[in-house]
C-alpha cells in the first residue's frame, strides 16, 4: 500500500478510509495491533469484516486516500 501511495505522492498520512477482510476472524487482534503501529495517531475510518476471500490469501486492504491539488 504505502509504495502505491508513493506513486501517486501520497503517504499513509492521506489514507482517509480502509476497507480490511480477514479470512479468519480470529485474526483480528493480532492485526488490529500492527494496524495501529502503521496508523498511531488520528487512524483514518476504517471497516474491519470476516470473509472467505477470493484469492489465496489471509487479509486485504483496500485503502483510499486523499489529497488535495
């Protein structure tokens, strides 16, 4: 995430809202604690749900991000 960002010249600082799946619910504190490491003060709104996901995978983000011109 944060190397797309950098494309776009945006940093973690302008992610105003993240939409995050976990396969296993039982996850979620584990990841709820490095999520914090990552957005330590003023965390953008974020979704957090349980879902079987489509790709081999444990978690996805999706995060969008603003920035004014």
């Amino acid at each position: 995430i944060q190397a797309s960002l950098k494309e776009a010249d945006c940093s973690l600082k302008d992610v105003v809202k993240n939409t995050i799946w976990l396969e296993q619910e039982r996850d979620f504190m584990g990841f709820n604690k490095v999520y914090a490491e990552f957005f330590p003060e003023d965390p953008p709104a974020r979704a957090t749900v349980g879902s079987t996901l489509m790709l081999d995978a444990r978690i996805e983000i999706e995060a969008l991000a603003y920035k004014p011109l």
